[in-house]
C-alpha cells in the first residue's frame, strides 16, 4: 500500500504538532502521574481534610471537658459517675439502657 494515496489531513503531518499530540497522549494517560491518580489523590486529600476537621473539633471539645474537670470538683465527680458509673459508699447505681 502506498502511503501517499491515503489522505491525511496537513495538520497531522507536521512534525510538531504530532509531537505535541502524541506528548499530550503520554501525560494524560501513562505518566506517574497521569490524570486518573491526581484524581484518586484528590479525593484522599479531600477525604483526610475532612478527618483532619472531626479530630480537631473533637480535640477542642476534650480540651474543653479538661479543663471543666480540672477547675470544680463537682463537675469532676459528675465526670466520674456519668462515664465510669463511680458512687458513694451509700448509693446505688441504676443503668437504664435506652433501645
């Protein structure tokens, strides 16, 4: 076959613009760091911002029960019999489960 009768159109003949072409191809599909993985990693940084966003507010909400506790005695045994179920010698302690 003869490569002279099939019509190709003059832009793809010219070298550069093949280079370019063929460059562009390259980049966007089988380089390291081709579209697909910017865009997985895009989504990572994005799932992680939002992480990074939760322990933060969880973070000041502690910092805050910290620093309730540390300041009244009352709030510190609140803080006990609420989340490790303490009492007083002459208590009794009932745990209502809620469905």
């Amino acid at each position: 076959m003869n490569l002279r009768k099939i019509n190709i159109p003059p832009i793809l003949k010219n070298k550069y613009i093949l280079t370019l072409v063929v460059f562009g191809v390259w980049m966007l599909f089988f380089d390291q760091n081709n579209l697909w993985d910017k865009r997985k990693l895009n989504s990572r940084i994005n799932q992680l911002e939002k992480q990074k966003h939760h322990y933060q507010v969880e973070i000041e909400q502690n910092e805050r029960k910290l620093s309730e506790i540390q300041e009244s005695p009352e709030s510190l045994e609140k803080f006990a019999r609420e989340e490790y179920l303490m009492k007083k010698n002459d208590e009794d302690i009932f745990v209502i489960i809620e469905p």
